[in-house]
C-alpha cells in the first residue's frame, strides 16, 4: 500500500456509520436514501445534521421505508446518479426485491450493510450471518453484488469511494458488508478528499444509458427489467455472467498477516479479523505458526489465495459471527485437501481473542 | 374533393400524436389505456417536454407503456414508481417525472409509497388507471373492485365482509397537504376525453411549477376482464363504477394559479 501523508488535522475520530456519511458527501454521491434501524441510524443522522445539499447538492432523504428507500435508490440510479442507501439485516431482507432489480438492471449503486444478530428481528449486536444473503444472492434471480468487508473505520470511509468507482466500472451493485461492531466503534480516520459531483453533461457522458428526458434524436432510453421473451431473456444474463466473470478474474482483495511461514490458517473477515489478529499474536508467542488470510471481497471470493495457502498448512480455522457460512466458500476453494475447522458465534455474542486460541488448539490436538 | 385535397392542415381535426410511436399495443380492443397513452403522448408533445420528460412504467397492464410512448421512461417493481420517481426528481428537478399506474399498483401493493410521496408533496403527477381489476393478471380482484363485483378471485362477488371495502384512495390522497390536485376523469366519450386531457396537462404543469403532487385518476374500463363488450363495458362503469368513484375534481389548491 503506498504512503499517505496527511496534515494531523486531516485525522479526525468518529464511528465507522459517520465516516461512512462523511465519506458519501466527500466522494460527490448524489442521493442518500435511508431508514432508521439500528445499528446504522449514524448515516442517515450524520447526513442530515452535515446538510450536504446546501454545500455539494447532495440528496438526502429519509424515506418511509426500506423498500421504498431502495427503489429510490433504483430511481435515481436509473437517471445515472450515484446513490446509495444503508441499513441493517431485517432492513437489507426488505431491500433484496429492489437490489435484484437494481442488478438486473445493471445500475451502479451502493448499499451499505451494519449487519445484526438474526434472525427475525434478532438483536442490535454485531453478527456476520448476513455473508449467505449478500454473497449468493439475497433476492430472486441469478445475480451477484460485489461484496467489500470492511474491518475498521478506516475501510468503512474508503469502501465508498472504491464501492462506487466498482459500481460505476461494471454497471453493478456494490454491498457494503459491515457489522454493528465496525459500525459502532470510534476510530482514527482519514477522510477522503472532497471531489466535485459530476455536472449532468459528465453523467450524459459517463452513462449514455441513463434516463434523463430524450434530447432530439436519440432513441429512448428505457430502464426495464423485464424481458418476455425468452432468447432475449437468456441472452441479458449471458451478459450479466460475463459481467460477474471479469468481477472474479480483476477484482478479488485480501489482506494476509504472517501468511509465509503459517502451519495453521485463520480465515475471517471484517471486524473478526481484528480478533484473530490478536489471537495469532498469542498463538505465536506459544510457538504456533498461525497466519490469517482476510478476504476483503467476500464476492467475489479469493478462492485462489485459499487454494494456494491450503497446500502448505495443516489445518484452516474459519472464524465467523454465524454458524459457518464463509467456511462453504473455503471449503469450495479446497477441494477436500486440508481439514477446515469453524469456530463462530452467535446472535450478537462476540469471541475474544482467547476463544480463538482454545478453538485453535482444539484442532492441532 | 380528392383525398389530398381533403388531407390539408385546416381539416385534420385530429392525428395521431409524433411521440406515439407505430408499435402495435398489446392492450385488449376496448380498453383505455390506448385513450390516456395517446392524451400523455398529445400533452407532452404540446407542452414541448419530451426532452426533459421521465415516465415511471407499473407493474400491470401498462408494464410496457414505454414501448408506445417516445420518451425515457424506468420501469418499476410492482407499486414503488412513487418512490422511484420521488428519487428521479429530487436528482432532476427540471425534469417532468410522472407515473403511470394501475390500480392494484397504486392501491395495494405501492399504498405506502403512493400516499408518502404524495404526503411529501413530491412534484410529480400520479396518472391512476382505475378498471377495478388486476388486467394483467387475469382479472383478479383490486382493492377498487365494486362490491358484489365478480372477478376470478372473487368468483361469487366481492363481499365486504371478507374482503373489505372498495378503497376511494383518490379521496384519501386529496387529505394529505402535500397534494396540489386530485381529479377523477375517465377517458369513454368525446368530452370526457378532452376533459381528461386538460386534467393532464395541469397535473404536469403543477409539477413543473412545484405546486406539489398531482393525482389523476381515471376510472376506465377492463372489458376483458369484467367479461363485457367495450360497448357495455362503458355502460356498466357509467352506472356501478361511476356511482362509487364519481367524475370531478376532489382537491384543487391551483385554481388561482
């Protein structure tokens, strides 16, 4: 990573939720559209108290629901702004109609997810058990979001930027894959600079296909999802496909910590990543040669990096806040070879770090 | 007089509208969504906006408005065109952004987004199909289906009892404050078809002056699915439709404007 220099006032402290919010307005989004729900409310509160529509012309907009803030979502999106919306885990269920129709029409936008304790309505803790629904799916239909885990404040504020220049690159919705722990806590942050939102005529440019009123002498342009007939319909998810294709061959991210000697491999993601960190730490100090590989992408998946990993460890340990989800996508990057162990909590309960290395220990017994 | 001759400016009372394009419309003989199509196509064309025009297509019947009409449109998932064209205009204020919806749409599915849309004032026109039944679908019952109506899901009538009340959602909306215009048009005679084009063209001025939101209603006719001729379509929604949702305007805070 190359080096950042910053004027000391330039490192502010504030949850990862705010930085988000002030991140939104640095990038030049355009519309934020949003619904209270623990524990993520920090967005919609941080936009509204900062006032972006008088500084950049931001839209912020606190709408009557989930749904219907993510079809505003959809709508302005349509138009070739960039917008986003946040929420936590029964707020993001609720979302799953508009974010499949938002990926079927292949629109940029983000989502950004301060995953909770489920199912139902659950806890306001922290949780990972959200990984199923934003990686497969979630919504109806063959699609796929790209997936960014953040594990600090820091991540949470530049996952914006990177979330919408990925959005924008492929046509495709970005998530935002966070949890209440992330979201929660105060941290040392750099802010992005501020960038100017694009004009209207940079947003002609920059997507052609936006529906913006004809101008004379262009063809319509029509913002559908459907497709009755069925060549056709197949062929709009050949492309969808191929999109999702050139997603997995250039965009796969991780983070690996003492990976080159490891006899033993942590996989995490997000805030318990941080947890394992200091777990590893311990480990070494008893002389156990223990790595962490932290997938960054959740989708698509570093299947290549576990697979390359897999063949010099003994065992590979997956820690999650769920019962085991991300472990079915390790497991499919192993083809049976290494024995892969899961360790996780559940229902906003977290692991410290001395869980981790009783989990460790049990499987090198 | 030769055809030619016939044919000169001063004689065309009527032609088809340039921003309604050739494609054949797949809405069943007698039904009018093809009248009010041809009333959009006619008032944008007059107000020269089709470039700065964004309809929000339903999910219903006029699903596919956006093949007949030359203009940009998105498609909505079923009932949230409010929510999308709240969003379409905050970004684009100098946009047209109207929604074409039914009544199932508006009146079931989308209720929430329809009457907070129009609770914020959204400055946007809400264009309101109401033929009392889900078309698309095959004639199933609508939140608007009249008492004792027969429809596929109601096979021995709407019955209060079971199903509740036929929703006057028109009256509801004229309530809120964010609302500048609510009127109930239908599109069955000469006359009402012209009222209803002057409807029309308030609803979008109103929008392009910020005045609020603005809702036509027009109660229409589903031949198809009420299992009628056009001709008795139009009687039947004379006599029963028109009894629950009377022709007028509900709400007009624009008239001095």
């Amino acid at each position: 990573m190359e080096s950042i220099t910053y004027m000391e006032d330039e490192v502010k402290l504030m949850k990862g939720n705010e930085a988000v919010a002030h991140a939104a307005i640095r990038y030049g989004v355009d519309g934020y559209f949003g619904y209270p729900i623990t524990p993520q409310s920090e967005i919609l509160e941080t936009l509204e108290e900062l006032m972006p529509w008088e500084s950049t012309g931001m839209v912020v907009l606190q709408a009557e629901s989930e749904i219907a803030a993510i079809n505003m979502v959809y709508g302005g999106a349509a138009t070739g702004k960039a917008c986003m919306t946040s929420s936590s885990s029964p707020g993001i269920s609720l979302k799953q109609e508009g974010i499949s129709y938002i990926a079927a029409g292949e629109l940029p936008a983000l989502i950004v997810n301060c995953m909770r304790g489920g199912p139902g309505l659950g806890t306001i803790q922290p949780s990972q058990a959200d990984y199923f629904q934003a990686t497969k799916g979630g919504g109806h239909g063959d699609y796929h979001l790209i997936v960014l885990a953040p594990a600090s404040v820091q991540e949470m504020a530049d996952f914006v930027g990177l979330g919408f220049d990925l959005a924008f690159k492929y046509r495709n919705p970005v998530m935002m894959l966070a949890d209440g722990i992330v979201g929660q806590m105060m941290e040392k942050v750099v802010l992005p600079p501020m960038r100017p939102r694009r004009t209207d005529e940079e947003i002609a440019q920059q997507c052609p296909w936006a529906v913006t009123g004809r101008p004379e002498g262009r063809k319509p342009n029509i913002m559908t999802t459907l497709e009755l007939d069925p060549v056709a319909m197949e062929r709009n998810n050949i492309r969808l496909q191929e999109t999702y294709r050139r997603i997995s061959e250039n965009e796969v991210r991780f983070e690996e910590h003492c990976t080159d000697d490891c006899e033993y491999l942590i996989v995490a993601f997000g805030s318990v990543a941080r947890i394992c960190q200091k777990a590893m730490e311990e480990a070494r100090e008893r002389g156990l040669k223990v790595g962490i590989l932290r997938p960054i992408t959740l989708w698509p998946f570093p299947t290549e990096e576990v697979k390359r990993l897999s063949k010099k460890v003994k065992a590979i340990l997956v820690v999650e806040l769920n019962a085991g989800q991300m472990i079915e996508d390790v497991r499919l990057s192993l083809e049976d070879r290494v024995p892969v162990h899961h360790y996780g909590r559940m229902g906003g309960i977290v692991m410290d770090p001395a869980d981790v290395l009783e989990a460790l220990n049990n499987i090198i017994e | 007089m030769t055809r030619e001759e016939i044919k000169q400016a001063d004689n065309i009372v009527a032609t088809k509208p340039r921003l309604l394009n050739d494609n054949t419309m797949h809405y069943c003989p007698g039904c009018s969504h093809g009248v009010v199509h041809k009333l959009v196509a006619e008032v944008i064309e007059e107000m020269g906006a089709e470039h700065i025009a964004i309809g929000i297509a339903p999910v219903g019947c006029a699903v596919m408005a956006y093949n007949y009409l030359d203009i940009d449109w998105i498609e909505a998932a079923h009932g949230r065109a409010p929510a999308i064209a709240t969003a379409a205009k905050r970004l684009n204020p100098s946009r047209l952004v109207f929604t074409y919806q039914g009544d199932g749409d508006l009146a079931a599915i989308g209720t929430a987004e329809t009457i907070h849309a129009a609770n914020r004032g959204e400055n946007i026109a809400i264009i309101f199909i109401n033929n009392g039944i889900y078309g698309m679908t095959g004639g199933q019952m609508a939140p608007t289906t009249l008492e004792g109506q027969v429809t596929s899901t109601t096979p021995y009538g709407r019955r209060v009892e079971l199903n509740g009340y036929p929703l006057k959602i028109s009256e509801l909306l004229a309530m809120l404050d964010g609302t500048c215009y609510v009127t109930r048009q239908s599109v069955h005679t000469a006359a009402s078809v012209r009222k209803a084009k002057k409807a029309l063209r308030k609803a979008f001025e109103n929008s392009m002056a910020g005045r609020g939101t603005s809702v036509v209603e027009v109660v229409s006719t589903c031949n198809s699915g009420w299992k009628m001729t056009p001709a008795k379509a139009n009687e039947w929604m004379e006599e029963h439709m028109f009894a629950k949702y009377p022709i007028g305007d509900l709400k007009d805070t624009t008239a001095d404007q």
